[in-house]
C-alpha cells in the first residue's frame, strides 16, 4: 500500500511539472523561450492586416533570434488575459487595455508607441468618435448643433468595455455631460454597458470596424469606434478628416466586415483625441534582453523608414500604421498612460 501511494505521489509530481513545462509560463519566474508570441486585438487580426503583422514579425526575429508566432483574437478580453496569464511575450493594445494588464500583471510594460506626424510624443494620438447616419443626423441635433443631449433613448454601439477609443474616452464624456442633470446625478459607467438606463439598447461590436458596421446595418442609431482602424475601409467625401460634421463613406472595395455596408455613409457628432495605442510587453516571459534589442530595434531609423511597417498614407495599400510626416515607434513611460488611468477615478 505505501509503495503504491509512494508511485502515485511520484506520478502526480510528473504530471505537474510536466505541464508547467509545457506551457508558456507558470508564474512570476518565467524563463524565456525560443518563440515569441504577439497577441493581437481584433481590430488588428484582419487579413488586410497581414502583410504589416509579418513584417513587424520579420523585424521582431532578425533583432532576436526567435520564431514568432501571431495569435489573432476575436475578444478584448482574451488579449488581455493571455497577456496577463503569461501566456504571450507581446501585445498591440490600447491605453485602457494596458492600464487593465498591468494591474493585474506589473511584468507588462510598455515597449513603443507610434509618434505623432512631428516625430515625437507631442502629438502621438487618434481619436475616438462618435458617429450617426448621415440622414439621421437632425435627430441629433439642438438649434442646429450637435449635442450629447439627444443621445437618451437610443441604441448605443461600443466596442468592447476595455477598448480606450471605443468605450472608456466615449463613456468618460457621456458621464461628464449626463451627470450634471439631476436625473443622471448617479448615472455610472456600469449603467452605460447596458440598455434601459440612458440608452434603449447597448451593443457591443467586440472590434472598432464591428462598431461602425452595428451603426452601418441599422442596428445601432450611434457607434463608438476610432478613426485608425477603420481608414483602411473608409474615404472622407465631405469636410475635414476629423472633425465635427465631416462625412464618411464606406469604400467599394472595402475588405470585411465593410464589404457587407459598401458605400454607406456616416457622420461625427464627436471626436475626441485619444493616447496613441502601444506594444507592450511581458518581461517576464519575453526576457529583459530580448525587451531592451526590441526597443532598439523598433524606435531605429530603419523602422521608421520602413514602408511595409508605416505605409505611405498615399500608397493607396492597407496597414496598421501610415507615414504622413515623421511617424516612428517611440519609447515611453507607465506614467504616460495616467491622463486614461484618470477617467476611471
């Protein structure tokens, strides 16, 4: 019987270190491996988006090494946890998806973020809109002006509850504005998640490009999404590129899920700038070496220069980021992310 409980003992330790082997990682200690894995949110998991997703992937394996392998998510949420658990070395994620992964993780740190046109932090942003049909717009309208005051009462489509541009900038202004009424005094951001408190309805497209198409199909009368993932499937056709007022129009040759609203049209209501989104990694399982060559690497003139990274903005070709003037990867602080961190207090 002891011998019996003795093998059974020695098997189970197998096991466990068996499967701690096996995985990514198993804890705080991780010992990096031969292969680097970059999580990608789904705004960024397109097929339009290959071709920019590899040849980071080429510059990521000359600078280290290492193999990568890209994992394309359908979920914010997955993202983050794979992050969080150890589970990937890298991710492309928004500041709230960041600020969300380093709570839960203090190895996550930021690696780069894409600069502003200047080359510099100065005016590395996007911006976060809220949009309307183009022949709904009066509705949101007061003497002729937009105003967040029309919003009550209608179906409402965010991103995803973690997305900065889709949800917590968007969330943060309707708030502002809301609770100074005495009706919404204690409107929360909880409330906005669903229907029956300010709005009717509440959707969520789980990818900025899933929120312009809930707006798009007429299941949404507005749609939170950002102007940097969907240009790849849009052209403006009236006014100034972010701006108040300008109109939109889906593309003829929009790759998916656009290529189901074709020639649609959509109006701003709002814009707001946002934090440029950044790579960031997980130290313990990337390793300090391999983080210090990445930053290196990524913030080189040789990045910067590279058009298959920051395609020229009239190349006409898909990509994840555009040259429009001095756009390069530039490295930055935890506390560079605070301004976000603050919508939440």
């Amino acid at each position: 019987m002891k011998k019996k409980l003795t093998l059974l003992a020695l098997l189970v330790v197998i096991t466990v270190l068996t499967t701690a082997c096996s995985m990514k990682s198993a804890g705080g200690n991780t010992k990096a491996d031969d292969v680097i894995d970059i999580v990608w949110y789904p705004n960024e998991s397109g097929s339009d988006m290959k071709s920019s997703r590899d040849e980071i992937a080429n510059v990521i394996e000359e600078a280290t090494g290492k193999k990568v392998e890209h994992h394309l998510t359908t979920d914010y949420a997955i993202a983050i946890e794979t992050m969080v658990n150890n589970n990937a070395d890298l991710a492309f994620m928004g500041a709230q998806g960041y600020i969300e992964a380093h709570k839960s993780n203090e190895s996550i740190k930021p690696l780069v973020v894409p600069t502003g046109p200047s080359g510099t932090l100065e005016d590395a942003v996007y911006h976060s809109w809220l949009a309307v049909h183009v022949d709904e717009q009066d509705k949101f309208k007061v003497k002729g002006e937009f105003s967040l005051d029309t919003l009550e009462g209608k179906k409402m489509s965010f991103v995803s509850n973690s997305s900065t541009s889709g949800f917590k900038v968007p969330a943060a202004g309707i708030l502002d504005h809301f609770s100074q009424q005495e009706k919404y005094a204690d409107l929360t951001e909880m409330e906005l998640m669903k229907g029956g408190s300010l709005f009717s309805k509440v959707l969520f497209g789980n990818s900025h490009q899933g929120s312009a198409v809930n707006l798009l199909k007429g299941n949404a009368d507005v749609a939170a999404f950002c102007d940097t993932c969907v240009e790849n499937y849009v052209e403006i056709v009236e006014g100034k590129e972010n701006t108040v007022g300008s109109v939109y129009q889906v593309q003829n040759d929009a790759a998916e899920p656009f290529n189901q609203v074709t020639g649609k049209k959509f109006t701003l209501m709002s814009v707001t700038p946002v934090l440029n989104a950044p790579f960031v990694a997980n130290v313990d399982v990337l390793g300090q070496e391999d983080f210090d060559k990445l930053q290196k690497v990524l913030t080189s003139d040789e990045v910067a220069n590279n058009e298959e990274i920051f395609v020229p903005e009239d190349s006409g070709k898909s990509g994840l980021f555009f040259k429009t003037g001095k756009e390069r990867f530039a490295t930055i602080k935890d506390s560079w992310f605070d301004p976000i961190r603050k919508l939440s207090k």
